[in-house]
C-alpha cells in the first residue's frame, strides 16, 4: 500500500502546505510547534479484538517514538479500532515521515480543517416541508427502524422533531450510546435521538471558547446546522408549524420513522461557525461503524485536495464495505467546475437544486435595475422611489454593518441597507440593529447575509440578499449622488410550477482525482429547507429555521435511502445509489430542462446535477441496478493509485469499467469501449431496449441493444462503444442511455434508467483550483499572493492581491497549475504565501 499520500501528480502538495500553514495559524500556542497532529491510518482492522487493534498502535507508535509502550500509550489522542485501524497523535515532521515506513501503516495524514456546507441561511419562518409529497411512505413505515447517523455539530434534543412519541423500542441490534456533558444527560436521548457522542480531541486546546462563541461540550448543538440536517433526513412529524397566520402545514424529515444517531465533530470556533476536523470526524465514522447505524450522513467536507484522496473518504470505504449507505454533500465552491467534493465511488455525493417555490421581492434602484431579493414579509405596499443609504447618516460606509445601527431618526422613511459582518457573529447583536433600523421607521431594509448566519427578518418591511448582491446595491449607493430604491411586494410564487434550478453555490464536476467517475451522484432540494434549529433567543417560533446548501440536499437523500433500505433490506450501498441515479428526474415537472440559477442562466448537465433530481417514488421501483461489490472498490483504489500495484491485479483496473450507473470518458480519441453489467429487480419476464442521445461528434453503440431478463437470467452485461472524431480539444459533450422496458416507458418515457454519457476530450495539463478565504484579522487588510513553484510546474494565482474591507470580508482566489512533466509520481512541493 501506499504511504504519506503519495497518490498523486505533483501539484497537489501546494494547497497541502497552504491548508497545514492556516491550520497552524489556528492553534494556540498550547500546541507544541514542532509537533503536528496526524492520523496514522492503518487500513482494515487485523484483529477483531479491539483491544489487540490498540496494542498494534502502541507498539508501531514506541517504535517510532522511541520510548515505552506506555508513554506511546499516553500520546495517543484518539484509537480508530472499530470500522478500521488507525490512530491520532503529534508528530514531529520527521517521525511523521518515520511513520509512513512502518510496516502496517497505509497512509499518515496531517489533521485538517473541514467545514459545513452551508453558504447561506435565512431565518424565514414556518413553511410546509415541500418535498414530503413524492415520498414512498406507506409501504416503507416511514423509514420505520432504519438507523441513520449524523455527524454534523449536535442536535437540540428538545425540539418536537426527535420526540419519540408512536415509536417502538430501539431496534435491539443498537449497540450505541448516549454520552453526555454540558446540559445533556443520558435522558436527552429517547426512541427516536438513540445515540449521541462527541468528538473534539482534533480541536486545538483552547480553541473552543464559549466566551467568544457559543458552544456545549456534549452532544448540544449551539450551531444549528446539525439540528438542521437531522431533522431534515429523519424529523419526526411536527404538525401545526404555522407562524403568525399563515398556515404552514406539517414539517417533517424524509424518514419521520427512522432512528437518529447523533456524532458531534463540528463545533463553534470563534469566526468559524462549524469547523470539523478529519481528526475528529473519522472517529465518528469509526463509532458509528462500530454502533451499527445503516445510513450515515455528512453535511461537510472540504478542502477537497486536487487528485487526493480524502482520509474521510477513505474512512468512509470502510463504512461502505460494511453495507452502511454514505450519503454526503457534494460541497459548496459552485459555480466553478472542478469543485465537487466526496468524489469516492463507494459515496453518494449530492448537489442541491431548488424546490418548486420562492419568494422573490423586486429591488429597483434609481439607475432602472432591478435586483431581486428574498423576503417572507407580505404585509407590505410598494414603497415608491426612497432615498437608500447605510444606517446612521447614511455616509459613513463604516456604518453599513447591521449590528451597529442605533436608533436614529435619519433613516425615518428611507430604505436602509446593511450587512451582517462575518463569520462568528453574535446574532443577537445583528437583530438588536435590525430592531433599532426597524423602530428608526423605515420604509424598508435591505439585509446583505453573511452566508452562514441565521437572523431574524419576516415580520416588518426588511428584504434579504447575498452578499453579491448587497455589494452591488452598496456600489450603485456610492456611484450615485442621490441613490434611490423602490422596494415592491413580495411576489409568492408557490402555487405556480417554476423552474427546478441547481443552485449556483452547489459544486460541479468533473472531479479532478477521478475524472472518469461523475460526481455528484445526483441531486436534491437545497434551498429554502424548513427544518428544525436552535432556538434564536427567547422565541420558540424561531426553533424551525429556513437554511440553503448542499448541507440541506444531502440529508434529504439520506432519508430517502432509509425509506429504501426498509423497502430493499438486501440491496447493497451502490444498488441503492444506482436506484437513486438512474430514476432521478433530469427536466423538471413542467417539462422544462433544468437550468443553474447562475447568470447567465444555463441548462443544467451531468457535472451540475449527476444522473439528475431524485425522485423518491420511482427510486423504490428502478427495474435495474447497477450493482458494485468490494472487488470494484478495491480497482478504483489501484487506478487512483492508492494502493500499491503489490495489492493490485497486474494489469491496472480501468475506471472506465466501473459499474457505475453513468459512462464518462476523459480523453476521448479514437474509440472506447466500456462494460457495464445490470441486475434486474423489477418482474422478472422483461425485456429492455436501449435508446441514445450521443454526444455531439460521438458515435454510440450499444451492444446487445435488446437485454432479455427470466427467471433464470437475472444478470446481463452490455458494451458501449464510444468513437469520436472530433478535432477539437477541450469542451464537455453530454449524451445519455435509456434502458427501457415496454411498460416503463409508456409510463415515465425518456425518465426511466438514464445514464448520462459524458466526454472529456484532453483534460490533462492544467488544474484550476478555487479556494475562499474569509478575513478575521483587521478589517482593512491587503494580503499579497507569493509562489514557490513545484518542479516543473506553472503556477498562477489570480487574483494576485485581496484587498479586504469592512464590506468585503470574504474572496475567492484561482489557483491554476500547469505541469510539464512527463512523469507521474514523485513528490514535488510548493508553497502559497
Ligand atoms: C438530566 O438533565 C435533566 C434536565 O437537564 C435533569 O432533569 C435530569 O435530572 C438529569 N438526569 C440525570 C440522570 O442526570
Ligand atoms: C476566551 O476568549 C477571551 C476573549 O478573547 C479570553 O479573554 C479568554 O481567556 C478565552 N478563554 C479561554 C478559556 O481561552
Ligand atoms: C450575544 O450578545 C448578547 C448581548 O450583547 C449577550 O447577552 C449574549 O450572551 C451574547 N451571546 C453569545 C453567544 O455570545
Ligand atoms: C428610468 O426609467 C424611466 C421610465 O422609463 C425614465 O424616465 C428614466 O430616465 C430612467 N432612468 C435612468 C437613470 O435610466
Ligand atoms: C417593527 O416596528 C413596528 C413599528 O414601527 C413594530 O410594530 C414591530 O413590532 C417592529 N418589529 C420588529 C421585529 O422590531
Ligand atoms: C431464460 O433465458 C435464457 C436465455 O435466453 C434461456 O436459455 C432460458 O431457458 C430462459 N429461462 C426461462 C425459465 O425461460
């Protein structure tokens, strides 16, 4: 096997030491600088007494450190022993290096930072759960006895969403616990929350401060997200969600009857609200093995390192071969392509598209645009062109923050704009100012979000907006001497069908570390998710919030999965994947394609949404599957080169071959021919016959275009051949293959088994990566880009300069790596200053 990462092409060592520089600058001065955290990951347990497991790595690690078995013992922070081998510790640099010769040892992995993946959140109110209605509840009990675990920041146990009432004992199989701490005690568990650990051994010392940022040591979630995604993949029925009139229906989780096991490994750092360390989380991974959840579900991730296989990832094969679905979200870097996270085989990763509902309030300003923003606040009239400006005198942009505004009569009849400052805020000092705006007696507010807060805007005249477009608004209020806003009524749009979109937050394929593998797998509503929160204040309506990411998309896909697990007990991780996949719906109800709400707006494709929009009902139902086993893993492991050829058959596995229920082709020249195997679990007596929509410029057969399934034939291969005469170099080209059988098609025709094909023509030579950076350190600060390039690689960061303010407090940067090597191999490091 292969140690110390050494999977891959030259590049990646650059973001490595990026990552590992800001990490350090995160820690406290408690850690020893010379010493570093690592997993010391050793692969597949070698005995099943955990206790010989553990007496494995105090041994490998004496040795490396040169001291007894009990002070190794001692310096141990966490055992994986239980999904798999490994263990936490400090090491020097060089004992690290030590480490990865060891013999048993796979991988030694530096601890990083992970983070939630929510880019925006509102604090609307009291919303139906709009996506309960295609969900195949009756036969699947709701997801009755299915056991899905979160690791995300905790659970608010009080909230109606995990009461028990109407549910049988727990499942006997159960073999979790419930760990208590701060304000949580064995009792916050019951027949719905079974399970609760936490995990924060990974956590610098010192760096949970509940001073600075709110935060239990316990299960406790002072977050919300974990809240959040729990009680959207498994809330428990909670009717009468209904805020001030309106009649807001039944919020409910997709599996309301499944069972919810909690692992807290995300926690409230000052200025980083949700910050999940591998350390930690692959612990949780290890637990919840160990406790026997069927689903588990991860709302994070991040960074995703160019052709680097993540240690989570990896944790998570173990979870996989286990016959534990792993449902994650795809990431948040949209709309950049390249930016797909979790891109693993054995890993459903999940895009987040909006839901068939919005509230869009039209912004005009005085120079004749219109912008549209979001407001739940319906009791207002047009207000008729106001002058616009910041809190206070409406000059000093300094002011333009939300927290600070005060009572002041200035802003009487005006409409005010103001952002919510970064990361880590108080919110209740957010809605103080927003309180004072509002008794100032404006005519309105516009509030810029910082993407991962929740405050409070729906009972006055106040309409939200992204901080994009905020900074538009600011700059119109700067460019124009007498800025003015029209604010008109906000227009609900719920009953009529709009356009299914991907949002452009939510992360595009190709995947750099497997460009042969689509990713994501698919995708699921992810903004504007009602679902149980934190209570915000004293006010209890606040403990359902609305939040927007591929954070949300994902626990909907993990309920769906309980619902199927109750209906197909027996089918493993990649059929239920392939269920998912190939019924998943890629026009929406109207007929529409599917379009990204970037601008200019696109149709959607494959890199946006996988093999397209869930579909729950027919997902219970597919006709076929595409089925993997651990032999598959394993060559996926070999082609990416994380393990060593010795652990390989001798003629490296191809990922083309993988059945996958998409068919992607990078490089593309001349002609390809890939195998691809399907089990029937519909009627038995059926016949399928294959349609295509090639790619443009690709030729595509199928061979035998007809598949014959009885009673005895239940398995049948098939070959596609892709042949391309295309010149050109560079470019996507989408096609697809539809299975159908007669009935099936009459009944969902071009919906029924679709498997996107995708060609890549020539997407080696030149990476682009695009990191965010969010500043917490003075306000007005200029940080300037320097390189040490890798051998032979070009490296360009663009821009090469950010220039933050108190306006501008988070930026986006490019990296592009060009190599010209002609090896593949080798370390080679750089470093971005
Ligand atoms: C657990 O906490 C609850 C309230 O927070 C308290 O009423 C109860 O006595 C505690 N139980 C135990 C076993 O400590
Ligand atoms: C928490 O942060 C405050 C303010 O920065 C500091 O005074 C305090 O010492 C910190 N507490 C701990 C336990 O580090
Ligand atoms: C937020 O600020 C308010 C008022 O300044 C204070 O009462 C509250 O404790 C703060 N909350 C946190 C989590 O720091
Ligand atoms: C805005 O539109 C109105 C009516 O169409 C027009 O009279 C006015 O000149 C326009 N203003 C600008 C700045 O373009
Ligand atoms: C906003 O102000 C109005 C009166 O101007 C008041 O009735 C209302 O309660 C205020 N709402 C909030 C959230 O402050
Ligand atoms: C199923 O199909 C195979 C191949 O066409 C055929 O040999 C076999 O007899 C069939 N079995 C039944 C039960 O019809």
């Amino acid at each position: 096997m292969k140690k110390y990462t050494s999977i891959t092409l030259s590049a990646q060592c650059i973001l490595f030491f990026l990552l590992i520089s800001y990490e350090q600058h995160l820690s406290t001065a408690s850690e020893n600088a010379a010493n570093k955290m690592y997993i010391v990951y050793m692969g597949e347990r070698k005995h099943s007494d955990p206790s010989l497991v553990v007496d494995s790595h105090h041994n490998v690690l004496a040795t490396v450190l040169g001291t007894s078995k009990e002070t190794a013992a001692d310096s141990i922070i966490y055992h994986y022993k239980h999904g798999f081998s490994g263990f936490a510790t400090m090491l020097t640099d060089s004992q690290a290096k030590m480490m990865a010769e060891m013999p048993g040892v796979v991988d030694v992995i530096p601890k990083m930072v992970h983070k939630l993946h929510t880019t925006r959140s509102w604090d609307y109110l009291g919303l139906s759960f709009s996506h309960a209605t295609n969900n195949p509840y009756p036969k699947s009990n709701m997801g009755d006895g299915i056991i899905v675990g979160v690791i995300d920041t905790g659970i608010w146990p009080e909230s109606k969403s995990f009461s028990d009432q109407g549910l049988g004992p727990i499942p006997s199989r159960w073999k979790g616990a419930c760990v208590g701490g701060d304000q949580f005690n064995s009792s916050h568990c019951n027949r719905k929350l079974i399970g609760a650990r936490w995990h924060n051994k990974g956590v610098a010392k010192g760096a949970i401060n509940t001073t600075v940022a709110m935060e239990y040591f316990s299960p406790r979630d002072a977050v919300g997200h974990g809240t959040h995604t729990a009680s959207t993949a498994v809330g428990s029925l909670v009717h009468e969600v209904s805020f001030r009139g309106l009649a807001l229906g039944t919020a409910r989780g997709g599996a309301p009857r499944a069972r919810l096991a909690v692992y807290k490994a995300c926690w409230n750092l000052p200025g980083r609200p949700g910050a999940c360390t591998n350390v930690d989380v692959l612990k949780a991974v290890d637990e919840a093995i160990h406790d026997g959840v069927d689903v588990l579900s991860l709302s994070l991730g991040g960074p995703a390192l160019p052709y680097m296989a993540s240690i989570i990832d990896i944790g998570l094969f173990q979870a996989v071969i286990k016959g534990i679905t792993v449902v994650c979200a795809a990431g948040n870097e949209g709309p950049r392509l390249h930016t797909v996270g979790h891109v693993a085989p054995w890993i459903i990763s999940v895009a987040a598209s909006t839901m068939d509902r919005s509230f869009p309030s039209p912004i005009m300003l005085g120079n004749n645009r219109t912008i549209m923003g979001q407001s739940q606040f319906t009791g207002y009239k047009e207000t008729g062109f106001r002058d616009l400006g910041c809190p206070g005198d409406f000059t000093d942009a300094s002011s333009c923050n939300c927290e600070d505004a005060v009572l002041d009569s200035r802003m009487k009849g005006k409409v005010v704009l103001c952002f919510t400052s970064a990361a880590g805020v108080n919110n209740s000092n957010v809605n103080r100012g927003l309180v004072n705006i509002n008794l100032s007696g404006v005519a309105g507010a516009i509030i810029a979000f910082y993407p991962t807060q929740a405050i409070t805007c729906y009972d006055w005249h106040c309409i939200v907006v992204d901080y994009d477009i905020g900074a538009e608004i600011y700059s119109y209020t700067r460019s124009s001497r007498k800025p003015k806003v029209k604010l008109s009524p906000t227009k609900t749009l719920t009953g009529k069908p709009l356009a299914t979109k991907i949002a452009d937050f939510s992360s595009r394929g190709p995947s750099d570390l497997s460009p042969a593998i689509l990713k994501p797998d698919v995708a699921a509503p992810g903004v504007s998710v009602l679902a149980a929160y934190v209570p915000q204040e004293e006010n209890l309506h606040q403990s359902f919030a609305f939040q927007s990411g591929t954070s949300m998309a994902c626990p909907h896909v993990s309920g769906i999965v309980a619902l199927l697990k109750v209906l197909h007990p027996n089918w493993s991780p990649a059929a239920i994947r392939s269920a998912l996949a190939t019924t998943a719906s890629t026009i929406d109800p109207s007929g529409e394609p599917i379009f990204t709400v970037e601008e200019p707006q696109r149709v959607a494709n494959p890199f946006h949404y996988g093999n397209g929009i869930v579909i729950p009902n027919r997902a219970a139902d597919p006709g076929l599957i595409y089925d993997m086993g651990n032999t598959d893993y394993a060559n996926y492991l070999c082609s990416i080169g994380y393990l060593n050829s010795a652990d390989c058959p001798s003629k490296k596995p191809s990922m083309l071959n993988l059945n996958l229920p998409s068919i992607t082709i990078p490089n593309l020249r001349g002609s390809v021919t890939v195998t691809r195997t399907v089990t029937n679990v519909g009627s038995a007596d059926s016949t399928y016959v294959a349609s295509i929509e090639h790619p443009l410029g690709v030729k595509v057969g199928v061979k035998p275009p007809k598949l014959a399934f009885n009673s005895t034939v239940k398995k049948l291969s098939f070959t596609v051949t892709l042949s391309s005469n295309q010149k050109a170099i560079g470019g996507y080209y989408f096609g697809r293959l539809s299975w159908s059988d007669g009935i099936h098609k009459l009944k969902h025709p071009m919906l029924n088994l679709n498997l996107p094909l995708i060609t890549i023509p020539n997407h080696r030579g030149s990476v682009m990566v695009t990191r965010t950076v969010t500043n917490v350190g003075p306000v007005d600060s200029v940080y300037v880009a320097s390189i040490e390039h890798p051998l032979a690689v070009k490296v360009g960061v663009k821009p090469l300069k950010l220039a933050f303010n108190s306006i501008v407090k988070t930026f986006s940067f490019i990296v592009t790596l060009s190599s010209n090597h002609k090896a593949i191999g080798g370390y080679y490091f750089g470093r971005l200053i």
